[in-house]
C-alpha cells in the first residue's frame, strides 16, 4: 500500500509498504477513504519530536472503512463507515472506566520511555513517535487500529467524510478546551491561534454558550475565518500589547477564561538529555511559550486557563506567581477523544456545526508532501488540508 513516511526534518515521502495486517484479537483493518494533517504532525515535520524513526508512517486524524476485524471485535463488521480517534485506549483499564482514554494505561507498549521524561506514560496515539507508542498512522491506504472495538465511532449515510473526519481529533480537541472553561452565561473566552484547533475552540465555545469569543493570531486568513465563527478578533501583530487590547475589550477586568490553541513542542533532542539541555532546548522557541504565558496573565481573577496546544517537555518563565496569586485553574490534556465523538457526532446531524469550515485544501494522499510544505509555510492561505488515498 501507498503511504506518507516521515524521513527527518521537512523530508516526507509516500511509499509503498507492506500492508498492514491482523496481530491482536481486538484489532480492525480500515481502508482510508480521507486523511488530514493535523497541526501537531507540523512538530514531527519540523523534527521537534523524539523518538520518531525513519520509514514511520503518520497521520492521527483518518476514517474509512472496515474491511477486517479481529476474534475480539464484536461491534464492527467489514462494510461499516468509521472515524477513528487519535488516541487508542482499550476501554476497560482504570482511566478508560473514567473516561480518561487519553490516559489508557493499556496502549502505549513504550510506557518505560514516557516514564522517564514525564513521570507516567499516557496512552498510545496513532503516528505520533515511538514515545507514544510507535503505531502507524492514517495517512495511508490502510492502518491498523487495535482496540477497535472502543476506538470507532460509525458514520451514518447522511454525514459526508469531510463532515465528520475531524470527529478523530480537532473537533473533540476544540470542543474539550472550551469544556474545560467551564462556561457560565455571559462569559467572555480568549483563544490564542486560530488553526484548525482554534477554529474548532471559537466554535465550540459559542455552542457551550458563551457571549464573546475573542480570537488571536496575525495570518489574515485565520482571522477572517475566526470572524466568519463570530468571533471578534485582535491581530497580535498590529497591537502594541495583547493584554492591553484584551482588558480594553473586557472593561478591564480580563477574559473569563483563555484558551492555548498554540502550544509548544520543542524537546527536540531526546531523552537521554539533561533537564538543563532540554531548558536550553525550550529556550530556542521564543515565540511559542508567548502565548501561554499571555494568556496567564491576561486571565481574569479566579478564571481558567485551558490548554489544548501540545507540549513536549519543560516551559521556562511561567508566571506562576501570578497564577497563585489570582486564583487561576489550569485544565489540559490530550483529548479523551473517545468520550465526545457520539455527542458531536450528534451535533453535526442536528446541523448545529460543520467542522468542514476549516477545510481549504484537497490533495490525493501522493501530494501529503506539498500539502505537509504548504501547511507549514501557510502558503496559499492553507488553513486545513485532507488527503484522499
Ligand atoms: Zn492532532
Ligand atoms: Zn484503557
């Protein structure tokens, strides 16, 4: 089969490899019919991510359909449509019986190396480095998903593939960090970044109910979409100082809560290194700790940061005084992705939501290095790109 393999930093090529193949009881073989490239596969493009070996097949947001499944698999039969979601948990195991799938303790066979740089392993994820597990990803012809019978979600013949593919990643991931705000009527959310994830949090916040959404960034594309989501907008670029411009829109007292749709993955150098070689690591991403260190301080007294943005490893100048000091709730993590894709699967049949706003490329899976190039430089004004093997 065709497939999209990362070879080292801004090296994709689409290969043919051997087809993947049945190895547990609980296993489903999927034929991709659409693919994307996920904000954060920009961090194993641009070789931020250790553990990542040459021939590795990414790709975490993908759906398709069924054409095996394993002795275990009862719920899913050759034919069916499925989403799949980024994090592969086994449904069974303590944190899955809490809806915490992003925590399974039953799918990251490479838990050792994930103990040593974070203290505990989270769970497994597709095509995302041997930290997490080392599984081939979706962007190809075929993957395999193990747990299949709690990593699916089925697709009803009246939901396109673009209107549901994001039902894998960035539509739960948007739609968790504005949960996560706990949002009250009235409410007033800032988003840092408008990428896909962004647009999904904008979006999402509006759904849960807040009055304003106001959303950051500088690429006049993303801005414009955000606005097209009813947000209203600041242009970090064109502002002398974005904690400013947010207390003069929030009557000085601050957003109820703030939203990190940025992130930060640059533990580039792998594990094996020093805490003070890591911090040296971080200290060469200047610009992407900026976010979160505004949206700290731009919070208001007694509200919530909610961080989406993928880290790797350590920050450094956090302000954590202001953070005690002002009662500030910190929530993060990776997307219990299995937890939302039913409820907003059934957002999107009531026609509340349709995450292919975001889309503005369509490739075949042969072009994923262009779109993969295209993506990172933002050129021609890509905000989203899906694949069709
Ligand atoms: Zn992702
Ligand atoms: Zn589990």
């Amino acid at each position: 089969m065709k497939a999209n393999c990362w070879y080292g930093k801004n090296d994709m090529r689409v290969e043919d490899v051997p087809d993947p193949e049945i190895l547990n009881p609980r296993d489903a073989i999927v034929r991709v019919t659409l693919t994307a490239i996920c904000g954060s596969d920009l961090h194993l493009y641009h070789g931020f991510v250790p553990t990542l070996e040459k021939g590795d097949i990414l790709g975490h947001e993908f759906m398709g359909e069924v054409v095996e499944v394993g002795t275990g698999v009862k719920n899913l039969k050759p034919g069916d449509r499925i989403v799949v979601p980024f994090c592969i948990a086994c449904g069974n195991c303590f944190f899955c019986q809490r809806q915490l799938f992003s925590l399974c303790e039953n799918s990251n066979p490479n838990a050792p190396e994930a103990e040593l740089l974070w203290g505990h392993s989270p769970a497994g994820l597709f095509g995302y480095s041997h930290l997490t597990g080392g599984y081939a990803g979706g962007q190809a012809e075929y993957v395999r998903v193990p747990f299949a019978d709690n990593c699916h979600v089925k697709i009803p013949d009246n939901v396109t593939d673009e209107q549901s593919l994001f039902l894998g990643d960035i539509f739960p991931t948007g739609y968790m960090a504005a949960e996560n705000c706990n949002i009250q009527p009235g409410d007033t959310i800032a988003v840092w970044g408008c990428g896909p994830v962004g647009q999904m949090a904008i979006r999402s916040a509006l759904l849960l109910g807040a009055e304003r959404v106001i959303a950051i960034d500088s690429v006049p594309e993303r801005l414009r979409m955000a606005r097209d989501g009813r947000a209203e907008t600041i242009n970090y670029a064109e502002v002398n100082s974005v904690l400013e411009a947010l207390k003069e829109m929030t009557g000085g007292r601050g957003p109820d809560a703030c939203i990190d749709a940025v992130g930060m993955e640059a533990d580039g150098h792998g594990l094996q290194y020093s805490y003070d070689r890591a911090k040296q690591a971080m200290m060469l991403e200047t610009d992407r700790p900026i976010a979160l260190r505004q949206a700290f301080l731009a919070c208001r007294n007694g509200g919530t940061v909610s961080v989406p943005g993928v880290y790797g490893g350590f920050i450094d100048k956090v302000p954590f005084g202001s953070v005690m000091n002002r009662s500030i709730t910190i929530k993060t993590g990776q997307t219990h992705v299995q937890r939302y894709m039913r409820p907003l699967l059934e957002r999107i049949e009531r026609h509340e939501i349709d995450p292919s706003f975001v889309i503005t490329h369509r490739m075949k899976l042969e072009e994923a290095p262009e779109g993969y190039d295209l993506f990172a430089k933002k050129e021609d004004d890509c905000i989203k790109v899906v694949l069709s093997p």
